[in-house]
C-alpha cells in the first residue's frame, strides 16, 4: 500500500499547479532524497521507497500536462532555463 500524498507547508495550493521546471526539480529532490537514505549509515528503504514513489508521482503529473497540452492543439515545448 503506498502512503497517501500530505501536502506541504508553504508549497503550492491546489488550485495553482506547479510549473514544468519546478515539478522536474521536485522530482529530482525526491531522488537524491532517496539516494541518501539508501547511502546513508542507517540504509532506509522504506524512506527511500517512499521518495522513489514521490519522484515518479512528479513524472506522472509532468506526462499528464504533456498529454493535456497535446489535446487541447497546443505542443508544449519545454524551454532550457
């Protein structure tokens, strides 16, 4: 069972969706998180499982949005910052 999403303090409401750069950055995040609980000393998998879940729930939005873009007639294209 994975464990429901919380929202975090001073991130963003729901109602303003993240942008393509900050979802990708969160992502990111949510892996070197996970990198470091599985090398730190104490070897947490079930911390890094859950950044591992977090990260790939980033990659999810990221790909719905492409899709939506897709739809309404409008390719998306993500810029270089």
């Amino acid at each position: 069972m994975t464990p429901k999403r919380k929202a975090a303090a001073g991130g963003p409401h729901p109602e303003t969706a993240p942008s393509l750069p900050q979802l990708c950055s969160e992502a990111a995040d949510h892996v070197a998180h996970a990198r470091l609980a599985l090398y730190d000393e104490s070897y947490d998998t079930d911390r890094a499982l859950h950044h591992l879940d977090e990260a790939i729930d980033c990659l999810k939005r990221l790909l719905a949005h492409g899709r939506a873009a897709q739809t309404n007639g409008t390719h998306a294209r993500l810029r270089s910052a």
